[in-house]
C-alpha cells in the first residue's frame, strides 16, 4: 500500500515523546506508511549526525554537567539544524528533549509511548548507556572525537549526565527511575488530553490512526528489531571509525616509520 498523503510545511506537527529502546524504529515505519515525513537518525549514517549540535542543547538545557559552556536554550531554529524543516516527527535524536519541543511547537499532537521500566532499563543501558562509557568503546570514541572530529561521544556523554541528572555511569544507574518518570511525568503535565494519545506498544494501528485522523492501512503493523538493528548499526559504526581513523593517521604513521627508520639508519 502507498503512503497516505500529508502535507503540513509546519514543521513538527507531531511529537514523539518516547526515550530511546521504546519501538521508535517501528513507530518511524509506521508513521510512513500513513504518509507522514518522519525523521528517524539511526536510519541514516549516524556519524554523520551533528552531534555538535545535541551537545549544545544538553549544555543549554543541563546547564550543571560537566564541561557545559552556558547557552540559551535552543529556538525552533536551532532544533531544525538536526532536521530538515519539512519533517513533521522526529522520532530518536531529539527525544530527551521532547519538553522543550511541546513548548516550541503548540499545536503539535503528542504520542506518548511508554514502555514498562523494569523491561526498558536494561536494554536502555544496554544498547546506550554503556556505549559511551564501556572502556573499548570510550577507546573508539576518542578516535572518532580527536581523529575525525566528530563529538558522538561528549554529546551523549553530556545527554545521559543531564537527563539522569548524574556526575558518573553509576549515578546515572541509582538515579535511571527518577530521570525515567520525571520525563513522562513532565509532558502530561505540559499537554492536555485532547492532545495527547497514551500508545502502548503492541497497541497497532487502530488507536493511532484513530487519534490522527487516518484510515488503517491494509498492511501489517511494523515491528521491526530495533535491538538487532542497533548491533548492526553499531557494528558498521566501530568498522567505519577504524577505518577512517587510520586512513587519517596513515599518513602521520608513515612519517613517523620513515623517522624512525632515519635514526635507527644513522646509528649503524
């Protein structure tokens, strides 16, 4: 079936409020095939995110983690340097954030999809918390962050500190159920009921296509493997770092062999 047709040049005219590890990959695809121009980051080359960019607005919003320069918090313009302003969801980059996108965009709708905390912590720190704080991979970050500039890994270090409002991996931990309810507690106080639909994963196409006004498409709901999606990703990502990493030092490497192989001539 085609996508339904939309159109909108509003920007978001829908707002994701779900953190990471809560069907967004699924929810992306859904949002599609009704027709919806949905920004979803992990389908695209994730190195190529502007990390830059959510840095700043961690450093805005949080101004106490370590490290944050202060900052206004961002205006519509600044969040639309991570999308382009024809998207009408966003469904992963910016969801720690959804607050602030309730208040710039007012007349959004608002999907809330909350998973079960005991089932969702694990595979949160799992798949994203250690991702920047296990040792190997804080090995591969420096690479990417000095060798090929890109701030992937302060960005995320500097989300997760702000957002469980911690100082270490394990404060982030002893604090992961008060960050968790405090952010959904926040937008249902923020958005009124009218506006807001309660979407429980397994919930399929009938409350959602209900709440936005669109038929149910004769296609199966997606359920799509985030948590096998995310290893490839994340695979292709380690391999991509290294390589480009090394081609960037190739030729420091061979300048630094072609000296060292100077002295070593000279004193024999």
């Amino acid at each position: 079936m085609a996508a339904q047709e939309t159109a909108s040049g509003e920007g978001l005219i829908i707002i994701h409020a779900a953190l990471y590890r809560m069907a967004t990959r699924s929810l992306a695809e859904a949002y599609r095939i009704l027709g919806y121009k949905a920004h979803h980051a992990h389908d695209g080359d994730v190195l190529e995110q502007r990390w830059d960019i959510i840095e700043q607005a961690a450093e805005a919003t949080w101004p106490f983690i370590p490290g944050a320069q202060p900052r206004p918090l961002f205006k519509r313009e600044d969040w639309e340097k991570l999308w382009d302003p024809q998207y009408e969801i966003v469904t992963d980059i910016a969801s720690p954030f959804a607050d602030q996108l309730v208040a710039i965009y007012p007349h959004a709708k608002v999907i809330v999809v909350q998973r079960d905390f005991e089932s969702w912590w694990p595979s949160y720190k799992s798949e994203c918390v250690d991702s920047v704080f296990d040792p190997l991979r804080r090995a591969l970050l420096f690479l990417l962050c000095h060798v090929l500039g890109n701030r992937a890994g302060p960005a995320i270090r500097k989300v997760h500190m702000g957002f469980f409002r911690a100082g270490s991996p394990a404060e982030i931990e002893r604090n992961a159920r008060d960050g968790y309810e405090r952010y959904f507690r926040r937008i249902r106080e923020l958005v009124p009921p009218e506006r807001r639909l309660e979407y429980k994963i397994g919930d399929g196409w009938g409350p959602l296509c209900a709440f936005l006004g669109k038929e149910v498409p004769d296609v199966p709901f997606p359920r799509l493997n985030d948590r096998k999606a995310h290893h490839e990703s994340s695979a292709r990502r380690k391999y991509n770092i290294v390589a480009s990493s090394a081609k960037r030092m190739a030729p420091w490497l061979l300048a630094a062999s072609v000296l060292r192989a100077a002295v070593w001539y000279s004193g024999h």
